[in-house]
C-alpha cells in the first residue's frame, strides 16, 4: 500500500508532473513523489521551519520541466519553490 496513504491523510490538492514527480498537499505539510506515488519525501524537510504547515494547495509551473517551481498554499500566504 502506498505509504502516504496508509498514514490516514486527507489529501487537499495533487499535482502531476513529468517522469513521476507529483504532490501532494495535507494537513501535515506538502508531500513529493518521484516515482509516481510509490513513495514520498517531505517537500518541506530542507526548509528547517520545525513543524510543517497545513498545505491547501499545491499548483505547478506550466515550465515544470524546466523550472522545477511549485506553490503551495499555506494558512497566511503562497510558498514558492
């Protein structure tokens, strides 16, 4: 079973990009897949802010491929990769 699954999370928002890259948004944060959805890594570990934030949204560039941004829609504002 896919383990982001298995935790119980509600999932608010996902977003698909290209070679299996996708996320998804939770109450726990904003989670990121690079084997399309096998497995997933925080999208917030390298961010250091201690707790992560509720994660509405999340929307992708329409250059993900070359850019790599994404948003995500926290309580009080837009975080931009």
């Amino acid at each position: 079973m896919n383990e982001l699954l298995s935790t119980g999370q509600t999932i608010y928002a996902l977003a698909a990009a290209c070679h299996g890259i996708c996320f998804a948004a939770h109450a726990a944060g904003l989670e990121r897949s690079v084997d399309g959805g096998h497995t997933w890594q925080s999208a917030y570990a390298s961010l250091d802010a201690g707790q992560r934030p509720f994660t509405a949204a999340v929307a992708l560039s329409p250059a993900f491929a070359s850019d790599r941004t994404a948003w995500a829609g926290v309580a009080g504002g837009v975080l931009r990769s």
